[in-house]
C-alpha cells in the first residue's frame, strides 16, 4: 500500500473515532439509553469498522451509565445516613433543652422556698454535702 493509503486509513480511523465519541457524547447528554449514527454518517456505505466503533462507544456509554448510577445511589445512600444522624442529634437537642427547662424550674423553684427561708442549698449546707475525698497526710 502506497504512503498516502496508509495516510488515509489513519484519517478514517480518527473519522470513525470521532462519530462515535460525538454519538455517545450527544446520547450522554440527552439521557439516551441507545447512541445513534449521526447524521453524517448515515449517507456512508456499509462500513464494519464504524459499526464496531458505535458498538464500542455503546458499550462504553452503557458502563458509564452504570457507573453514574452507582455513583448516584452511593451518594443518596450517603445522604440518607447523613440525614439519619441529624435526626439523631436534634432528637438530643430536644431532649436536653427539655432537661435543662425542668432543671431551670426546679432551680427558680428552690430559689423561691430559699428567699422565703423554706429550704437549704443542700450542696453547701447539708451534712451530707460531697466533699473532696484528699488521701491522709502521713
């Protein structure tokens, strides 16, 4: 074979090449399951090798499909657990403003009886207050 059709076969690989990654990249973008021949193409005679090459290309759209829907799921699975733990945390949040309410009620309550002499600080005043736990001196 001649330089030029070698030259030439290699330019119509590159053609083929190129049809098919515009096919698959128009199928992407669209959310197409199924790429299809351009319109450039389709006035061509039967060519094998450009059949080969869409069935490449279709291939390869159908694996990236695939990953972006692992991905997709992955990323809502995620999400979910995410969500999940906020949940979780404004249940404690609830929780403890609740407690802290009661707290802050049995704390104006004591103060009350406390002003009016009904009732001791029983931390500070009671016998039976903790206190500091220090080892004997030796």
């Amino acid at each position: 074979m001649c330089p030029f059709g070698q030259s030439l076969e290699v330019i119509l690989s590159q053609l083929r090449e190129g049809i098919g990654n515009r096919a698959r990249l128009a199928a992407e973008a669209s959310g197409e399951s199924m790429i299809l021949v351009p319109a450039v193409a389709e006035n061509w005679p039967p060519d094998p090798k450009l059949s080969i090459v869409m069935a490449d290309q279709q291939t390869l759209r159908q694996s990236r499909r695939r990953a972006l829907e692992n991905e997709v799921s992955r990323f809502k699975q995620l999400i979910d657990e995410k969500r999940s733990v906020i949940d979780g945390y404004e249940a404690q949040l609830t929780a403890y403003n609740g407690q802290m309410k009661l707290v802050q009620e049995e704390i104006a309550q004591q103060a009350a009886l406390f002003e009016k002499n009904l009732a001791q600080i029983s931390g500070l005043t009671s016998k039976g207050a903790a206190r500091p736990n220090f080892p004997a001196r030796s």
